[in-house]
C-alpha cells in the first residue's frame, strides 16, 4: 500500500509538470508571437498619427 501511494503521488506530480509544460509552451510560440506582432501595430499606428499631425501643422 506504501508503494501505491507513492506511485500515485508520484505520477500525480509528473501529469501536473507535464500541463504545465504544455501550457507554457503553447503560451510561448502561439500567444507570445501575437501579441507582440499585435503590439508592433499599435507602435506603427501611433507613429503614423504623429506623422500625420505633423505633416498638417500649418
């Protein structure tokens, strides 16, 4: 009985570590690359409003 619960623990852990693994990776090459590319965008757009501004100031 010892060595079940051990065995049980053990393997309990190991499927926790594995999720949790899988969460990040997933997070690092899907979620990472779109945000950043998403905050690229919001970098270009704000650049091209000053742009724009200061093309039209008289």
């Amino acid at each position: 009985m010892k060595n079940f619960a051990k065995g049980v623990l053990i393997g309990t852990f190991g499927t926790l570590a594995a999720i949790a693994s899988g969460v990040f990776t997933f997070h690092k090459t899907v979620v990472k690359p779109i945000e950043d590319q998403e905050e690229k965008f919001d970098e270009n757009r704000k650049a091209a409003t000053r742009k724009s501004r200061s093309a039209h100031q008289a």
